[in-house]
C-alpha cells in the first residue's frame, strides 16, 4: 500500500462511485464493517506472517509483556531493526 500525490486515488474513485448512490444508513453501516474487516483481516493475514517468520509464540508474547519489550529501547529489536 502506498501513498500517492495524485488528487484521488483508485480507491477513492471506487469509493466515490459507491457513495454516489443513496443507500440506508443500515447498507452504510454494512458497508463500513466490510471495509473495516477487510483492512482487519490484512494485519491479522501479516501478523500470521510475522509469529511465522520469526518463531514468535504465546511464550514470546507473555515475555514481552512481562519483560518491558514494548518500551523505545526494545521495540526496534524486537521487530528485527538494527
């Protein structure tokens, strides 16, 4: 996913065609959630990724948040940073 300097982006026009069209506000609503759990589904989809290419278990996460992991000093490393 990037980030682009034109004035709309495909996702926006689709998203403008939709919204063009009166719909309820129960269909708006529909709608919404679907958007909201496809994007959610993607993090989940790439942290499956991640616990898989790195070896993370239950037992990495209950150290990180016993142990601090998350502070500044931490979080570059734990993520495989430099």
């Amino acid at each position: 996913m990037s980030v682009t300097n034109t004035p709309l982006t495909n996702i926006q026009i689709e998203l403008l065609k939709l919204y063009s069209m009166e719909v309820s506000n129960e269909d708006l609503t529909a709608i919404q959630r679907l958007i909201a759990r496809y994007f959610a589904d993607k993090a989940s989809d790439e942290m499956d990724r991640l616990w898989q290419e790195n070896g993370w278990t239950n037992d990495t996460m209950n150290d990180w948040l016993t142990n601090g992991a998350f502070d500044e000093t931490k979080k570059y490393r734990l993520l495989g940073n430099r």
